[in-house]
C-alpha cells in the first residue's frame, strides 16, 4: 500500500492515516540505545518512531509490513556506526 516518511517528531500521520491504519489491537516493542526506537505493530500497518533521529515511519499494507522490521535494522546499523565513529576531537576524559 504505501510508506510515509515524517522528518521531525512533530511531523506525524495525519488524522484520516491514524483512522485508518492505527487501529484496533497494537504490539509494541522497543529498540536500539535507551529503547529509542519504538515499533508499532496494528494489524494493518507498521508505524516507527525514531526518537534520536526524530523520524517517523508509517507502512501500510501487507507486503509493506515486512519492509518495516528491515527499517528498524537498518536504523540500528545507522545508530551504532554512529556511536562508533571516533571524534576528531579528544576530551580530557579521555586521558
């Protein structure tokens, strides 16, 4: 059916998205540093919510619902090559 895309935390699907998709019984589970991450589960669409990139993700339909758990990996690949990347900066703790 469709994946939307929301930039910012306050960008969010839109009342007739919500009606819609994100009904009914719901699954939730929480992932990546802090559980940041949060996958909502309905029975006809995935929604993602990225709190350290504050990034919004909605999929609808069927064949999009898988497409979603492939999003929220790669979204912890994104976070911990993040953490990882070394500053080029060094800080007194550091010493």
């Amino acid at each position: 059916m469709g994946v939307f895309r929301y930039e910012n935390m306050y960008a969010a699907p839109t009342k007739e998205q919500r009606e819609r998709y994100m009904t009914g019984e719901r699954e939730e589970r929480s992932f990546g540093p802090e559980g940041k991450i949060l996958l909502v589960v309905y029975d006809e669409a995935v929604y993602i919510k990225d709190d350290i990139d504050e990034v919004r993700i909605l999929f609808t339909g069927i064949k999009d619902k898988q497409k979603a758990y492939d999003e929220v990996r790669r979204l912890l690949e994104h976070h911990q090559q993040k953490d990882e990347e070394e500053s080029p900066f060094t800080t007194a703790k550091e010493y």
